[in-house]
C-alpha cells in the first residue's frame, strides 16, 4: 500500500445520518436511515435500481433536501447548507465537462471561482494531472479524449479542491469492461494516495466487492446489510443479499425441518438440523460438490444446460423443482449423464426465515464462519 500523497492531503470527514427520511409528496423513497461511514474509507453503496442509492447521495452532496432526520459531516449539521459548504465534490456518471473548455480549465474552474491565483491553480492542477495521467492532455477539449479520460478529468476537477468527501455516483457505468476493470484499479489506487472518505455508488457488485472497505446494502431504502465485501458474500444477512452478491448467485431452496433433518420439497434430506418449520436453505454454487461415483446418501439432480467459460463450468440443474446451479473448476470432468449426485457440506450451508427471508445463525456448526 503507498502512502498518503503529501501532494494532495485532505482531511477526511465523518459522515453520520441520523433518521433521515426521504419522500416525494406520499411516496416514501428512504423511509429512515440510520447509517455513518467511517472517516478515511471507501463506501460502496450497492442495490438494485430505484433502491434509493442515488438518492442518498445526493442529500450528502445537497443536492436533493432530505425530508426529516440530520446529515452530520465532521461534527458539522449540513443537511440545511447549500452543497458548496459542505466540503464534499461529485463524480457524475455522465462527467458534466464542460466542452468548450481545455482538460486544465476544466480541473481548474473552481479553483478559479473560489479566487485562488492563477499561479496557485496551476500548480494544484499539475499535480493532480501528473496523479491522473493527465499531464499531456492539458491542452486538449473532452471532446479529443477517449471515455476513460474524460472519466479521469472529472475525478481530477473533484480532488483538486482537496475535498474531506468524495462522492461517486456509478462513474463508471458508462465505460467498457476492460475500461471499468482498470478504472477501478487507478480509483483504489486514488484513494489509497489521497485519504479521503468515498463514498461510492453503484449497482456492480463486482464494483463493490474489489473496492470497498465495506459495502451498504440499500433494499427500497432500508439498510440489508452494512459489512466488509468478505463478510457479505460468505455471511449475507438475508436472502436479498445472497442472491444479490454473488456471480452465480447463492442458490436458495425450500426446505422444511422435523426436528432432525431438514427436507427438501421431494422428501430428500439435505441437512441434520434441529429446527421445525419452513425455511429457506442457502448454498453458494462453487460449494456444491458433484460425485462421480454413486454414493447413497448423494443429492439427485437433473441437468439442464452446461456452460463452459474456460477457467470454469457452470451447470445448471433442477433439484427437487428449483433451478441451482454449480460451478465446477477447470479441467472437472463434465457429468455423462442428464443425472447429477450432489454434496451439500454442511458446513457451508446459510438457513434463513421462510417469512423475513433473514438469516437464522448459529444452526450449523461452521456456517458462520468465513471461509480461510
């Protein structure tokens, strides 16, 4: 890890939101959201569209007023400040250049508006520029750069006044994939020179997962789960968030419980478990285990379709009714058969409510931890 940039230093903030609520006329968007993010770490807020993640950030940033409750930044009641006393900046998904404007009077325009000289704004913009790889496209229009720069440009308009909060708002939604892979790399990077606090907003898991310090977990405006990546994918609080982290996702399956065993729909036993009820049973598609000889206590399946992506295969699969799918590494022999024999390890399966779709803990043994 580098260190700190002495270059460009900021203080990072504490952000802190107190029972904010947001709605627009009867419609309640962010019911009441009680969440800080720590002060130097990079934030990733992740759910589907319309889950409210945008929304959030932009009553950090003020620009949209919240309907109740206080945003405190660095001790500081904001949520009645006007967003240039804040002391956060925005990264848009559509960069907002100005096109009529070079690459350094882009990054040096509010510098200019905030009356530092000339002198002085060339020397911050040289800096971040050098950060960036900029420097030889200082001249230049956006409409000469390629998407990645242009990205770049508006990260460096928001560093360059040093903010205490970063705010990314899917910056990178707009980019190809190899483009998202290595912009992600130089905004790790960024932010590992920089120190200030992120907060970044996306719908990527993949995203979210390689960045963040810790991940928020908007579901219609409440909070699922707020966790570091490694405990959310192998510890997801509910069923909303394993089978919305994960690539395939956690496969989840109707089970119910006699006191002893915990059966699915068919009648097949999956699990020793003590519990009565309805449940519903979680296995990630790399922890199933597919037998190649026959084995009587195995779990029976009929392949559907086989995908092969090089460096794994993915099989998919009705057990007892519902589609799972498996990952198999490389070089795994595929099945000769339509009929697969599963394992489920005990050991990696997740129970959680048939209602509230929220994890039960504690019911077997090894469930609970995180995987080494």
């Amino acid at each position: 890890m580098n260190a700190i940039d002495p270059a460009i230093h900021v203080a990072a903030a504490n952000i802190r939101l107190d029972g904010v609520t947001k709605s627009y006329g009867k419609m309640p968007i962010i019911p009441n959201l009680d969440v800080e993010f720590r002060a130097g770490e990079f934030t990733v807020v992740l759910g589907p569209s319309g889950c409210g993640k945008s929304t959030l950030m932009q009553m950090i940033a003020g620009l949209e007023r919240v309907s109740g409750g206080r945003i405190v930044i660095d001790g500081r009641e904001v949520q009645e400040l006007e967003p240039k006393e804040r002391g956060c900046a925005m990264v848009f998904q559509n960069y907002a250049l100005y096109p009529h404007m070079t690459v350094f009077d882009n990054i040096a325009y509010s510098l200019k508006i905030a009356g530092m000289t000339k002198a002085e704004r060339r020397v911050r913009v040289e800096l971040v520029a050098k950060m960036l790889g900029l420097t030889e496209y200082l001249g230049r229009k956006p409409s000469q750069l390629s998407g990645g720069q242009r990205q770049r440009v508006a990260i460096g308009r928001a560093i360059v006044r040093e903010p205490s909060v970063l705010l990314f708002d899917e910056p990178l939604s707009n980019l190809d994939a190899q483009l998202r892979h290595d912009t992600r790399v130089e905004l790790a990077e960024l932010h590992r020179r920089i120190g200030a606090t992120t907060v970044f907003v996306t719908h990527d898991q993949v995203e979210a997962m390689t960045l963040a310090d810790r991940i928020l977990i908007l579901n219609k405006g409440e909070i699922e789960q707020y966790d570091t990546p490694k405990a959310i994918y192998h510890n997801p609080a509910s069923v909303f968030v394993a089978r919305f982290i994960g690539s395939p996702p956690m496969n989840i399956l109707p089970v119910s419980g006699d006191g002893t065993v915990l059966r699915l729909s068919d009648g097949q036993a999956v699990a020793e478990c003590r519990l009565k009820g309805s449940f519903q049973l979680g296995i990630r598609p790399e922890d199933i285990a597919v037998y190649t000889t026959t084995n009587a206590s195995a779990l029976r399946a009929d392949v559907r379709y086989h995908e092969d992506l090089g460096s794994h295969s993915i099989l998919a699969a009705d057990l007892s009714g519902t589609m799972v799918r498996i990952t198999t590494p490389f070089g795994s022999q595929a099945p000769d058969s339509n009929v697969l024999l599963l394992s489920c390890p005990q050991q990696r399966l997740h129970l959680f409510d048939a209602v509230t779709g929220r994890a039960i803990a504690g019911v077997f043994t090894a469930a609970t931890k995180e995987k080494k």
